[in-house]
C-alpha cells in the first residue's frame, strides 16, 4: 500500500453512501465493498485495509455484527456511521470516529484524512 493510495473497506447491507464514494477519491483512495458478513470479514483479513467505514443504522444487523467481530481483533481505524449518535458518548474513542449517517462531504473527508494522519505509518 503506497501512502497516496489508502485502502478503504466500505461496510453496507444498504446501497452504500455515495458521500464515501466522494470522499475516499478526494483522498485518492480505493474502496472495496463489502454488502454480507462473511464478505466483509474476508475482505478485512484479505485486503488489511487502512480505514474500515461501517454504515450502521439503527436495526443493521450487518453493521452489528460486523463492529462486534472487528472489534474483537482490534481493527483500527474504524469510521462508523450510523443514525443513533445519542448512543455513543464520544466521537472518536481508540481509533474509532463516529459520525452520523448524513455526514458532510467535508467533514467525512476530514474524519478519513485524521485516521490517516493518526493511525496509519508508511
């Protein structure tokens, strides 16, 4: 992986958002789609990617699981995007940044520029 060309794994059961499509190419980054459990878990241990986006909404149960079993092998850094920010206390806790599932262009282009910045050494 070349610093200029960040991997990013986009985690949706959904059609993806297309605000992280926007944002990974400002960064000039590639992004590989995950829509199943399976697929996203393989696509991680695959691929290592640099930051993983999960889309989870209230009620996904892909992005549920998906935070539970990346969790559990410390996966950093994770971007989740989800419609509940009153059930997290912080935006970004141990290379996890929370933002809401409406983000702004800019703001999610931020947020994946300081996981960059933050966690990843080249």
């Amino acid at each position: 992986m070349a610093k200029e060309t960040p991997l990013v794994l986009h985690i949706s059961e959904f059609e993806p958002s297309p605000a992280v499509d926007s944002a990974v190419r400002s960064i000039n980054g590639t992004v590989e789609y995950a829509h199943d459990l399976q697929t996203a878990l393989g696509a991680y241990i695959a691929y290592m990617p640099d930051i993983v986006v999960v889309e989870a909404p209230m009620g996904s149960w892909l992005g549920q699981e998906s935070l539970y079993h990346l969790d559990s092998i410390e996966a950093r850094p994770l971007v989740i995007l989800t419609d509940r920010r009153d059930l997290w206390d912080t935006e970004v806790v141990n290379g996890v940044y929370i933002r809401p599932m409406d983000v702004s262009g800019t703001a999610l282009i931020a947020t994946l520029t300081r996981a960059i910045g933050t966690h990843l050494t080249w």
